[in-house]
C-alpha cells in the first residue's frame, strides 16, 4: 500500500495513532501514521467479544462450583497456566491443581499473596468473582463518542 492511502479510519486507538509500513513515492519502505483501518476495527472487535465470551465462560464455571476463582482472574489477564506458573515460579501441575475448588481453598495465605501479586488484585478480590458479567475488554476498547 502506498503512504497516502494508508487508512485513517476511527479505530479502538481514539486519538492515537498508530504506525505502520507503506511505501514511498520513491518505492521505499517507510513509516506511515495511522488513526485505524475499518477491518482491522471488526477483527479486534470480534476477538475481543470472543474474549469476553471466554472470560464469562469461566466466570460461570466458578459460579457452578466446577472451577476455582483463579481460573477466572488468569481468563481476565489472558494467561495460560502454564504462562503463569513460569510468573510465580511453581509447576504448571500445581497451577492446573490450583484451578480445581476444592485445592484452591486449602492454599496458603502466602501463596495466595504470591498470585495476587502477579496478577495485581488484592488477595481478598482473588477469592471471589463478580456476581454479573462485566465487560474487561470492550469497555476500555471502545473508541469515545
């Protein structure tokens, strides 16, 4: 695509902006400003809802009594056990145990400290989920009216 018709659309960047690769009217590379693109505004737009989908998936599941509230903080962050067992230095096994009701409510007030910390919610908020839905990501990618 060409420096000057690179996309200004509105976007999830409000008045940021964003760069990207153009070419010049040289035929070079370069940078090039954009405000959004219209398509890559649905496609983050679906991701995201498919992310809340997700998180609200959990969160349903620790309302049932199937998973523990720490499944559904690791939804709200985007981890992976895995990825945050390497965080607070434990096996990913004791992560995946970790996420079992029964386990999680035996854990040590500083290990839940430790995972606390890692995903920055208060010990006590790790405990518990919400009692509705609430938007982690649309909310904040919303472009402003």
């Amino acid at each position: 695509m060409r420096k000057d018709e690179v996309p200004q659309d509105d976007s999830f960047y409000r008045q940021h902006k964003r760069a990207c690769y153009a070419v010049d009217e040289s035929g070079r590379y370069v940078q090039a400003e954009s405000r959004g693109w219209e398509v890559e505004h649905l496609a983050t737009s679906q991701a995201l809802l498919h992310q809340e989908e997700e998180v609200e998936a959990e969160r349903q599941a620790v309302v049932a009594g199937k998973r523990s509230p720490l499944a559904y903080h690791l939804a709200t962050h985007q981890l992976t056990p895995r990825i945050f067992a390497a965080q607070v230095g434990l096996a990913t096994w004791r992560v995946k145990r970790h996420l079992k009701p029964a386990i999680f409510a035996r854990l040590s007030s500083e290990l839940l400290a430790r995972y606390a910390g890692a995903l920055a919610v208060d010990p006590a908020e790790l405990a518990t989920v919400p009692d509705t839905a609430r938007h982690v990501f649309l909310s904040d990618a919303e472009p402003d009216a």
